[in-house]
C-alpha cells in the first residue's frame, strides 16, 4: 500500500512540479534587510569581521545573515585562502533560493560561480520565488555569476568545484519537498557529479545524519568514481542543525 501512496504522491508532484517551471513565477521587488551590528554570539562576530562581511550582513534577514556565517565556518574547515584560490569555476546544486551564495561569492573571492536548482519557481509564503530571491542575493554583489533553473543530472558543463548541501538521496525527503521520488537516485547523483568535474575537480557534499552518508557511501562502493579526501562532522554553535551534518570532500579519479 505504502508502494502505491508513494508512486501516486510522485506523479501528483511531477505535475505540479511541471506547472511551476512552465508558469515560472517571478515577482520583483525581494528586499532583506537587518542590523547586524550587534553580533551575538562572539563567533558569529569573528567570522563577520575576519571576512569583513559585516556591511553584507545588514543586507541578509537574520536567518540568511547566520547562515552566511554558518557557511563561511564550514568552508574555511576545508579551504585554506591558497586553496580557495584554485577554483577558477565553482557550481552549487540543489540550492534552492541561492540563499549560501553571499558566504561563497565572500570565501571565493577570485572564482565564477554557478547556482543550478531544479525547482525555482515555487511560490513561496512572501508571493515570491526562489528565482527572486537568488537574484537579490546575486545583485548584492558585483561579479558575472548567475542562477539557473535546470536538471543537473543533464547538465553538460564542467566545474573545479562542486558544492552540494543535504543531496536527496531517498525518496521520501524528495517527495515531501515536492519532487518526483526519482530526482532521489544517489548513482545518478554520484555519476553526474564526476561528468561535472574537469580533472584534478573536487567536490563538497554535506548529507544529514549518518543515515543519508552511509546511503551515498553505500552507492559509491558500487560506482567509485569519487576519491574521498576529507570528512568531518562539524556543528556551528549558531546554526544548528537537525541532525549532524556530514561534510564530505572528494576528487575525481
């Protein structure tokens, strides 16, 4: 019965999923603000001021404004300055409304960067999109990075870096977020992930609990066509998650 609930709850949001990108609403006018100028608690002020992003700060909500810092936090565990450097070009998927793109466009400071996500159209509870949104965060800054709504596993171009938060690698979380159950396919995942990365290319995954890692590691033990590099398990102490979440960095072979 389970099977059946499953199979009709995909085709109903394969339909409306169809609906949205066909309709792509977009309305402008998406505007953050907030006053940053207090930071509590120190860490958050360390980050601000080590990446001087105070004065972006008072353009992001506070909960985009702590998830920037969260970001940057997490990247710098990974990348040292000469690192980051490298990356000439960089794609982030699945991210929904670009909302990490101010913490990437801050650490990356010398990279083109890309955001690509499936379903951009949404309307969200503010009558506005996640296109709408990502374009405000890509107009905070002056650089040629962009926001495209598309399919990765289709996509053709290469990258230096990847960079992936919470990959949907069941079905359930896919469905409950509105998505047909087969965007959820680890192989695929990690299949398109190699296709995407020019040689030397590395790629940041982050999953959520030890359940959605052992599920990716599970399918790359059958498709190893990622060298894992680094993996920790990292928690910001202003930005909690759910459940812990595992950062994971791996090279093409």
């Amino acid at each position: 019965m389970t099977e059946i609930s499953d199979w009709l709850h995909s085709k109903r949001n394969r339909l409306f999923f169809s609906l949205r990108n066909r309709i792509r609403f977009q309305r402008k006018g998406y505007k953050e603000h907030n006053d940053f100028l207090s930071l509590e608690p120190e860490a958050m002020r360390e980050i601000a001021t080590s990446y001087k992003a105070k004065s972006l700060l008072s353009h992001l909500n506070k909960e985009n404004g702590k998830k920037t810092l969260a970001t940057l936090f997490y990247l710098q565990h990974f990348f040292s300055k000469e690192e980051s450097e490298r990356f000439k070009t960089i794609l982030e998927v699945g991210g929904q409304d670009f909302s990490r793109y101010p913490a990437y466009r801050t650490f990356f400071s010398k990279s083109q960067i890309t955001g690509i996500e499936l379903d951009a159209f949404p309307i969200l509870h503010n009558l506005h999109s996640r296109m709408d949104k990502a374009n405000y965060y890509l107009s905070l800054f002056k650089a040629s990075d962009n926001f495209i709504c598309a399919d990765f596993f289709q996509w053709t171009k290469k990258y230096d870096l990847i960079l992936f938060f919470y990959p949907f690698v069941s079905e359930n979380p896919a469905l409950q977020w509105g998505l047909p159950k087969d965007y959820a396919n680890p192989e695929k995942l990690i299949s398109s992930i190699h296709k995407g990365l020019n040689n030397k290319g590395e790629a940041l995954l982050v999953h959520q609990g030890d359940w959605e890692q052992e599920v990716f590691d599970k399918s790359l033990s059958k498709n190893p066509l990622l060298k894992l590099k680094s993996r920790k398990i990292l928690d910001c102490i202003f930005y909690q998650n759910p459940h812990p979440a595992y950062f994971s960095l791996y090279e093409k072979i």
